[in-house]
C-alpha cells in the first residue's frame, strides 16, 4: 500500500529536475542533502495520512473482512479484537526485550532471520557500553493486510504510537535524546503463524516512519 507514497516521493523529484530542465540545455542531476533532506520529511509527512484515508475506505474494509473470513477458515480462533490486543502486548513485550537484552523473549517471538537483526544491534549497542530505554503510549493499532499463503497467513499491523528512546552510556549520560522526548511513530510490522501448527503468532519483518 505504499506504492502510491513512493510515487508520490519520486514526482517530487522528478519535479526538481524539470524545473532546472527550464534553466538549461545542459542537465546536472544533482539533489543535494539538503533538498533530499525536504523530500523525506515530506514524504514522512504524508505517509501517515494518506494510510489513515486508506483503510478507512469502505473498499479497503469490505477487502479486509473477507480476508478476515477466509483467514477464519484456516485458523477458527481467530479473532480480530483479540488479536490486536495480543499485537500490542507482543509489541511492548519485544522492545522491552530488546532494551533489556533478553534474548530468550525475542527468540520466541521473532523469525530467525529478524532474531540476528536485533541481536546484531544488542550487540553493537554492548560493545559501546551502552544502555538504551523506550518507552510506548499506544494510540490506534489496525490491520492493514491480511496475505494467505499455502502454509501460512502473515498479517500486517500498523502502530501509531507516542514513542521516546533515549541511549545512555555508563554515567547515564544521553547524547540522543537528553531530555526523553516522545515522538510520534508509525510502525508497520508483519506477524506470520503456520496453519494446523500449534505454535503463536511471530513477528517476521518490522518497519516505521516518524510522523511530524
């Protein structure tokens, strides 16, 4: 669903590089830091609305319940409300792992591909001696994709959440975000679980964009 956010992104550049087109003949692509730099915020700005506009579309959510449905079939436990509830305890459950180092919990709960990811950035994080804190104020959670596969369903999960990490080294001393400022987050994470498998929920691929 990001697909018109990416357009959306790319007709800004392009638009730069017509206007100096008009300069002259002899054409210098050259986006400097700066002008990327307005094109992101730009891009994170809109991104968050236009996915808000998006599933609450009455075609978005017709789509959405009958995957509902057809996803009831292969798993008849499932249910929407509960499931977003047991997202968002997953989600507090994982970055509070992933703050304290508990790699137990996130071997549980994440693929093993995404396992290495964060245990790679535990690990870097360790080396630097240092310690991080995050903290999480839930505002909407929703479905945004639910995918079928032949042994599968992955479903993708939006957070908009108030977030604050901070990053502090052995005196406690932050560079990032000394005064533990929130900022407004959207996550997007993909949760996946096998058919006929008595095994939970596992989150297989994380993204966010942070909103203005």
């Amino acid at each position: 669903m990001f697909l018109y956010i990416l357009i959306i992104l790319t007709l800004l550049i392009f638009y730069k590089l017509f206007r100096e087109f008009g300069k002259t003949k002899n054409i210098v692509i050259n986006v400097n830091a700066e002008e990327m730099g307005k094109l992101v915020k730009t891009f994170q700005s809109i991104a968050p609305e236009k996915i808000k506009k998006a599933i609450e579309t009455p075609k978005f959510q017709n789509k959405l319940n009958s995957d509902i449905s057809k996803l009831k079939e292969k798993i008849p436990t499932f249910a929407p409300a509960a499931f977003l509830k047991k997202a968002e305890e997953m989600f507090d459950a994982i970055f509070d792992a992933f703050a304290n180092s508990n790699h137990k919990i996130l071997k549980s709960m994440l693929t093993e591909s995404l396992y290495k990811s964060f245990s790679a950035q535990i690990q870097k994080r360790e080396i630097g001696n240092l310690r991080q804190e995050i903290s999480i104020k839930h505002k909407k959670t929703v479905i945004d994709k639910i995918q079928l596969l032949t042994n599968k369903a992955k479903l993708t999960i939006l957070f908009d959440v108030s977030q604050m990490n901070v990053m502090l080294n052995s005196e406690g001393i932050s560079f990032d975000n000394p005064q533990k400022l929130y900022r407004n987050v959207l996550h997007n994470w993909v949760f996946e679980k096998k058919f006929n498998s008595k095994e939970d929920w596992i989150l297989s691929k994380t993204s966010s964009i942070e909103r203005q």
